[in-house]
C-alpha cells in the first residue's frame, strides 16, 4: 500500500493523519487519524456519507 494519503487530516475527527490508519477508497489512499477510525469507515463506508463525501470532494478538486 502506498504510504501517502490524498488527505492530510482525518474526515471524522479533523486530526492529522497517521501511516497505520491508510485504507482504499475508489484507487487512491485515504488515511484517518488512527486505524479503529479507518476500521470503522471500511465497515460502515456505506453509512458514512460525511466520510465518503469528503474524499469524493478531494479526488474532483485535485483531479484524480
């Protein structure tokens, strides 16, 4: 897995990311402040929406 996520701060909490919370979301890395956070995201991705939304918004500004 690539050690950079396309985001800098957890969507849940607003802290910093951590390389042990990084996780997948539609081909690119995303990360979380802690890898419970992640778990609960790769569990619950569905309902998640504010998680989800935020990445969504990350890969059209930056064009990926």
């Amino acid at each position: 897995m690539v050690d950079t996520a396309i985001n800098k701060y957890c969507p849940r909490s607003g802290k910093a990311v951590v390389p042990d919370s990084l996780t997948e979301y539609k081909g690119l890395t995303v990360g979380f402040c802690n890898p419970g956070c992640r778990d609960d995201f790769a569990q619950n991705v569905s309902d998640r929406p504010n998680d989800t939304n935020y990445f969504d918004v990350l890969i059209k500004e930056n064009n990926l």
